[in-house]
C-alpha cells in the first residue's frame, strides 16, 4: 500500500498503541491476507477468523519485531502459520511432502512426438487469450478461477496468490514460504499453466475465443 510510513515507525507506532496506524494496516492489507488465508481454509468465515486472530496475534506480539523481515512479510508469516493450521484441521491442507510436482506442466500429448518432422512442437496452437472487452474479468471467469484455485497443491496455490494475486515480489515469498527461488519458478510456473488451461477449456467450451 503506497504512502505508509517506514516498517520502524509503523512497528513503533503499534507498540505504543496508535489506533491511526492500525487502522492504515488493517485498511491496506486485510484484503490480500483474507486471499491469501482463504488457500489454506475451507471457508470464506474461517478465513476471515483467520485474518482476524492475526491481527489479535500482530497487536499482541508486535514487541517482538525485530525488523529482520519487512513487517508484512512478518505479518504474513503469523498469517499462513494459522491459515494451515486452521486448514490441517478442516482436512483441506495436504501436507506439502506428499504433493508431486514432478509431472509434466502441460499434457504432452498436445506435443508433435519425436518421429514427426517437427517434433516437440504443438499440434495445435493454445487458444489466444480474450480481450478485457470479450469479458476476461467477468464474474463467471472469477469464480471459474476460484474453483482452478481450490484445486491446486497448496504450495502451487498459495505461490500463484502470493505472487499474481497480492503481486508480492519473488525475494519475500521465498522467505515468507521458506522455499529456494528454483522452487518458486518451478511452482509458478506449473500453477498458471494449469489455471491456464482451465481457463482455456472455458473459453473454448463457451464458444468466446476467436
């Protein structure tokens, strides 16, 4: 959010108990953290307890800031820490080492295979994109994108909000997931080739793409 004081001033503020400060937090971020707690829970309700029990936990642990972090990386960090555990009991979240990601990121058989004359290359080319105007952000896309979401690995899912939904750069969600850059690119990667193709089967299923 553009025009906040610096993470020590705010940190300070909070710590004395500015009400004005808070509010500037909860106003700019509690959007973003209700998206983000809503990968890890079954519900919009239970997320927002989620993002309420942070804010509670913030105000109550801002003593121990230490500015080792950005405060919203920090803030975040109580965030998705309660978000899964909250998720691990509603059975949503699937613990991260039982989830492959070592598939292929697109069905090869959309691929030319090796005897071809062009091997490797697609048989048919994806479906180009529709316009804003052809209604890419229309409240049927939005919910289709929701139900691609939910479908997700939660490392796949939480990266792609994080990343394309909050637009939080690659150097905080690493240190805010604890995972490497590769990681990251890897896990990008896959989920918008795969909220891609669900939204591709869309268009073309609804008969909007040119």
């Amino acid at each position: 959010m553009a025009g906040l004081p610096a993470d020590d001033v705010l940190a300070e503020r909070l710590r004395c108990g500015d009400q004005d400060a808070f509010a500037l937090l909860l106003d700019g971020w509690s959007g973003g953290m209700l998206r983000v707690a809503r990968s890890f829970v079954s519900t919009e309700e239970s997320a927002a307890e989620v993002v309420q029990e942070t804010w509670l936990a913030v105000i109550e642990g801002i003593e121990r800031f230490e500015g080792r972090s950005s405060l919203k990386t920090w803030v975040y960090r109580i965030l998705t820490n309660r978000a899964k555990r909250r998720g691990f009991r509603e059975h949503k979240v699937v613990p991260m080492s039982s989830v492959d990601d070592s598939g292929p990121t697109v069905d090869p058989s959309r691929f030319r295979s090796a005897g071809d004359p062009f091997p490797g290359h697609w048989w048919d080319f994806p479906p180009a994109w529709p316009s804003p105007e052809q209604g890419l952000l229309g409240g049927e896309v939005r919910e289709r994108l929701n139900e691609a979401l939910a479908e997700l690995p939660e490392r796949q899912r939480l990266v792609v909000v994080l990343r394309d939904v909050e637009g939080r750069p690659y150097d905080e969600v690493c240190e805010l997931l604890g995972i490497t850059a590769a990681n990251q690119r890897v896990l990008l990667h896959r989920a918008r080739a795969f909220l891609r193709g669900k939204l591709e089967k869309y268009y073309l299923r609804e008969g909007e793409v040119s």
